[in-house]
C-alpha cells in the first residue's frame, strides 16, 4: 500500500513541474500544496455557503462570507433588511459599493491587494432604507498570507528589451485607468464565472514573485492556462468591452467590465473578436491565443482586478458570487 501511496505521490509532482517547464520557468517548483490545482470550472453553479459570522443592529444584518482574506483574494459580504434601499462599505481606503439581488437584499466585492500587510483592518458597513433611515456597522477584517511562490524566467533575446521596469510601470498605469471606473450594473449571471478555456491545464499561478533574466523584479497579476495557438478563447462572464487592442506587455489583450468594480482581461492573443464598448455575453467568443507581448511561447494569461486590486482569477471562479 505504501509503495502505490509513493508511485501516485511521484506523478503526480511529475505533471506539476512538466506544467512548469511549459513556461521557462527554471525554478523547482513547490510543493504540491501551493503547486499548479487541477483545473475546476464545471457548469454546475456553487452553492450558496452558510456565513462565517453575523451581525445584526437595528434591524439590520450583514453577513460576512469569509474568516479572513489571503492578500490577492476576495470576500463577499452581505447586508439586508426591511424596505432596504442601498449600502456600501469602506474599506482598507476603499468605499465598495454593494449591488442589489432582487428580494435578498444587497452585496459587496471586498478585495485586498496582494502586497497588502498581513493583519486586522477597519471595515465600516452603511445600509440605507426608503424612509431615510441610515445604519453603520463596524467590525474588522483580517488579511492574511496569499503563500505566493518565487519563479526565475528567462525571456528570449528578440523580447529581452520588454524585461523594462519603465515599461511595466507604464503598462500598470494604463490598466489603472482602464480599471478605476465603477459601472453600477450587474452584468453578470447567477451561475459566477467560468475558466476562458474549458478543461483547461493551469500553469503558472497567480501572485508569483518573479525575477526576469536576473534584471527585473515582478509579480505575476494572474493565471497562466496551457494552450497552442489559435484556441478560441471566451467571456468569463457577461459585460462590455471596456478595452481590445495591443499592450506591449500583455501583447494582444481584451478587457471586459463586468459591473461594479469587477474586470476580467485575457491575454498574449493573436486575434481579437471583439471591440471597445461591445456588449458581451457569457462563454462568447472574444480572441484566440497568441504570442504575443512579453511570452515565451503560445502563452494564454487571465487575469482579473476587483475594486482596482489584481486578484486570483481560480479563487473568484470558485467562490459564490450572486
């Protein structure tokens, strides 16, 4: 029995760094508790979970759907209550607006940066109702380790001149820009968000310190998927174009606003489907993979930004958002 325990172990830590070798990583990779998951997306919807804790103060309740936050993730949280008209929270020097699900009340995206320090914070909760009436909740979050790897990448001479910390700086503050606006639509379905790629092969995680040809110190802002050129690639969800053009980094990439504060962008294509301001619908078609930008070959990258912060893209996808 331990010698089958010891063959499964061995390759199963065998997929993992072949997933690895796949993006001119030379680093060993982890163990397989921050390694590369299986991929996860299935069409069945997440259920709803039960709250971590509850608060309630004249006649209102928030719920918080969470223990803690690890940096680069999210946390959902509701607050209700009779002839409830709105609410948001402030957080972390934030103000998270909550959008309304019909006969439930309202709900807020909280979202922590993955260079955030690990510890307790403030958060303030405001419900407002039809007669005016206006209640304040506070309570503390607590953030945590997001147990990010380090990876050594080595780029090919022909893109050795995208290994530019000016270069990133400027490309980070486009994205800024392009994420900052807070549409007040709801624009995705019940079902969440799904993988770009169904069945896909997660590479390279997100969150990853890494250090470029010894020159350049970076994190990596999302998910790597496997992939050859030319695969169709999807909206993860319903919304609109908010960007589709090319970056010198991420190459050939489409945005997609899905409504308050959550943004998804796809990556490194060599076609885009699609235009600024377009309406999208959830699984359409947007690009295939390409080469493009700062790749080391066909290179599919994902990544998502909620609130302005870059978050983990598999951590989303699998969480009940209504």
């Amino acid at each position: 029995m331990k010698r089958l325990v010891f063959i499964a172990l061995t390759v199963f830590l065998s997929i993992v760094s072949l997933a690895y070798a796949d993006e001119g990583i030379n680093e060993t990779p982890p163990p397989p508790t921050v390694g590369t998951p299986a991929p996860i997306y299935t069409a069945t919807p997440v259920p709803r979970p039960t709250p971590m804790s509850i608060l309630e103060q004249d006649g209102t309740t928030v719920e918080l759907y969470f223990q803690s936050i690890a940096q680069g993730q999210v946390g959902l949280i509701h607050v209700n209550g009779e002839n409830i008209a709105g609410g948001r929270a402030r957080f972390i020097n934030n103000i998270v607006d909550f959008y309304p699900v019909p006969g439930d009340g309202y709900y807020g995206i909280l979202s922590v940066n993955m260079e955030q320090t690990p510890r307790k914070y403030d958060i303030s909760v405001f419900a407002w109702y039809d007669d005016g009436t206006r209640v304040t909740i506070n309570t503390q979050v607590e953030v945590v380790l997001g147990g990010f790897i380090r990876q050594d990448i080595t780029m090919a001479p022909d893109r050795l001149y995208l290994v530019d910390a000016e270069i990133e700086r400027d490309e980070l503050a486009r994205l800024e820009s392009v994420f900052s606006p807070v549409t007040p639509e709801h624009m995705w379905d019940a079902n969440g968000f799904q993988l770009p790629i169904l069945g896909s092969e997660l590479t390279s995680p997100f969150g990853a310190f890494r250090n470029f040809n010894g020159a350049l110190q970076t994190r990596h802002t999302g998910w790597d998927i496997r992939t050859i050129l030319g695969m169709p690639i999807m909206a993860s969800a319903g919304g609109k174009v908010a960007f589709a053009g090319l970056l010198d980094i991420r190459g050939n990439i489409v945005i997609i606003d899905h409504g308050y504060g959550v943004f998804t962008a796809y990556c490194h294509l060599s076609q885009i489907h699609v235009t600024r301001g377009q309406t999208i619908v959830k699984g359409q078609i947007i690009g295939v993979t390409g080469d493009t930008g700062r790749s080391s070959g066909p290179h599919f990258h994902w990544e998502m930004a909620v609130n302005g912060n870059f978050v983990d893209t598999i951590q989303f996808t699998q969480s009940w958002i209504p």
